[in-house]
C-alpha cells in the first residue's frame, strides 16, 4: 500500500515532462522566483544514488531513508530539499553559485564515501551522482534549470557512480 501511495504521489512535471514530485517542482519555482526579485544567484542540484540494485528492497529502502535525512541535515534550512523520485533527490541553494555548492556536495560525497553497509557476502558503498545548474549562467526559467540539472545528472551516471558534473 504504501508503495502504491508513493507512486501516485509521482506524477509527470507538466513543465519538464520529467517524473519529480509536485512539492519540489513548486518550492523550486519559489525558490527561483525569489532569487530573481532580490537579484541572487540560485542553484539546483539533482542528488541520484547509485548501486542499489545489489541490496534487497528493505535495504534500498532503508538507504534512501538514510540518505534523505542526510540531505536535509547537511544542507541549510531556508534551502529546498526534497524528494525528487524513488532513488533521486533535488535540493535549491538560495544564493550560491554552482561553484559553492560544488564544495558541499563533495563533502557529502566524501562523507557517503566511507559509510559502508554489512551485506550478507559483501560490504556495500553507498554512491551519489550528482547534477548541477545555476542561474543566471543555465537559464533564467525553472524549467531550463531542472533539465540543466537532470541532463548533467544523466552524464554523471554514465561516467562513474560518484560523478559531480556542473557544467
């Protein structure tokens, strides 16, 4: 049941055409809309982990909860962080170029780095790929910035499980 709940709770962005979750589209479009008013740089990241497939369902399920309390406690509060699909989460920084961010990132990165989960056989690490855009520099429109982001996203996965790729 609850899996059948989450999955109508993830509906098509009708601006992108991209699976995400209704809220987070929204509070990047706010999130957006006021950097513009106040003349700020703004940010958006697309968080993806990678390698899950090796893990049983309560496991994976397990990992993705880790890692969204991860998100929301390494990032600052004012910032949006959300659930963006099953294995995909999006954070906006307010105010930060794509170089800023770039740096909290690859703390994450290196934090998820050494966390390793006791599988029956095996350790298992836990990988994030991540995509970045930024306004001014990706586009002016949420829209442009969430396919900046989900673009770069799909690169980093094709290049290594652990893949930052900002521009």
């Amino acid at each position: 049941d609850r899996m059948a709940r989450l999955r109508r709770q993830q509906l098509r962005c009708s601006q992108t055409g991209l699976l995400a979750r209704p809220g987070a589209v929204a509070a990047l479009e706010f999130g957006l809309s006021s950097a513009q008013r106040h003349g700020r740089t703004y940010s958006i990241g697309l968080l993806q982990t990678t390698g899950l497939d090796g893990l049983d369902h309560v496991q994976a399920r397990r990992l993705r909860t880790y890692l969204g309390r991860l998100v929301y406690g390494r990032f600052r509060r004012e910032d949006v962080r959300g659930r963006w699909d099953d294995d995909t989460f999006v954070v906006g920084f307010d105010g930060a170029s794509a170089r800023a961010v770039v740096e909290v990132v690859r703390r994450l990165q290196s934090y998820l780095e050494t966390r390793r989960i006791r599988q029956p056989e095996e350790l298992f690490f836990a990988h994030m790929a991540v995509g970045l855009a930024s306004y001014p520099l990706d586009g002016d429109t949420a829209r442009s910035l969430i396919l900046a982001a989900h673009e770069r996203l799909e690169t980093a996965v094709e290049r290594d499980p652990d893949a930052l790729v900002w521009r």
